[in-house]
C-alpha cells in the first residue's frame, strides 16, 4: 500500500486537490484501459467535488460511475446519494444512462439489493473468480465514529470478507455497502474529511494501535494507493 496524507488549507482547497487528482486518475485509466471507474460517496465534503467535475470537458462515454454505498431509500428520496451525486454532476452533463450504475434499492428487501449490486459488479467487471475487481478510484468520507462507506463500528458488515457488497446498519437503518476487502481493491483510494469533528477518530484511525472494529476506516488498506485529503481543520494534529 502506497499511502499519502495531504493536509489542506481549507474545503475549497481540499476539492481543488481531490479534482486533480482524479482526474489524473481518469487520464490515466482511460489511456491503459479505455474506461475509468468511480465509486462515490454521499455527504456533503464531496458535492462541491462532484459540481466542479461536471463543469470538466471529459470523455463521458468512456466514464462508468457506481455507488461505494447507499441509504436503503428509493432514488428520488432526499437522502438518497444516488440523487445528490444526478443533482450536482450527473444531470448536467452527457454521460449516457448505461454507464451510471446505482444501487437497486427497490428490491423487496436490503439482502436482496446487495446480492443484486454485487452481481452487476461481477458481469460489468467480467469477473466470477476468487479475486475481487480492481475499481480505478473509490471515493470515501469519514464519519466522526471513523465508519466510512456504510461500515459501521461494531456491525456485522465488519466481518463479510468473501462478498462484494452487503448491508450496512445505522441506527436500525439498512444501508447497502460496499465490504473492506473489495474497497481494499482498488487501484485508488481517497478519503476527503472536513470538519474539527472528525479529529479524534483521525488520531484513531491513524494510531499505531487500535481497534479495527471500533474505528473501522482502519480496515481501508488498499493494495494500490491510499490517500487522506484532510482540510486543516480535520488535519491540525497530523500536520508536522
């Protein structure tokens, strides 16, 4: 694992950074491979993210988006992430509807919707051995409990090693998620944190020792590039 933690100035300077950088990525991916692949988070550090990329020339047919974990609601509802990331990006620019991949949320219940997620992944990435596909970038956020995606401290998700997706609990509330292990495989991995509140689980998570389970961005050890996109708020006690 390559990893690099970058403390910047303020937010608009941590977007400015997460922008170039994956778009670096984008160019990248598309000149190896023909495609780049994205999976988003929700919140709001990466909305402003997500509005200045739709304001970028790229070559949206060649761009596949997906979801690192959603809110078990339908895609119109006002928390879905689906529909945060269609109001600040997707909706603005010319990227055709088949290479946007949303959670399936209308299924008659969340085990469904991940065993359907997970297999959409596979046939996308022609993929039904033991090893886990490689995603370009995956996005991620950081709550103040250390989760990230929909893995949540001390919830079973934590322990599904053998999946690509599964379902996430906040609070009693299912969420659809991706698993460490296939987040751990991607090429790219960056964290964007904001705010003075996430600082003591930042001095957990990067702690020589501590508790996966309980501080569970831990768990997010990528085998290729690991990034922590801080603003200084967030970042205060890592700067040296």
């Amino acid at each position: 694992m390559n990893k690099t933690v970058e403390v910047l100035p303020d937010k608009p300077a941590l977007v400015a950074r997460a922008l170039e950088l994956i778009l670096s990525k984008l160019e990248t991916a598309i000149e190896q491979r023909g495609r780049f692949t994205i999976a988003l988070s929700g919140g709001s550090t990466p909305k402003p993210l997500y509005e200045a990329i739709a304001n970028q020339k790229l070559p949206w047919d060649k761009i596949h988006i997906f979801w690192g974990d959603e809110r078990y609601v339908p895609p119109d509802h006002p928390d879905s992430n689906e529909l945060m990331t269609r109001r600040a990006w997707l909706d603005h620019v010319d990227i055709p509807a088949a290479n946007i991949h949303p959670v399936p949320t209308l299924e008659t219940n969340p085990e469904l919707a991940a065993a359907k997620y997970e297999q959409q992944l596979k046939e996308f990435f022609n993929s039904s051995g033991v090893e886990f596909p490689s995603l370009d970038v995956v996005l991620l956020g950081m709550g103040d409990d250390a989760h990230t995606a929909s893995l949540f401290p001390h919830t079973e998700a934590l322990k599904v090693r053998d999946r690509l997706v599964t379902v996430g609990n906040k609070d009693g509330n299912p969420r659809i998620s991706f698993t460490y292990p296939f987040i751990n495989a991607a090429n790219s991995v960056i964290f964007l944190v904001a705010g003075a509140n996430k600082r003591p689980a930042l001095a957990q998570v990067f702690a020589p020792v501590a508790d996966d389970f309980t501080y569970p961005s831990r768990l997010i050890r990528p085998q290729g590039e690991l990034w922590w996109l801080l603003d200084a708020t967030a970042g205060l006690e890592l700067q040296h």
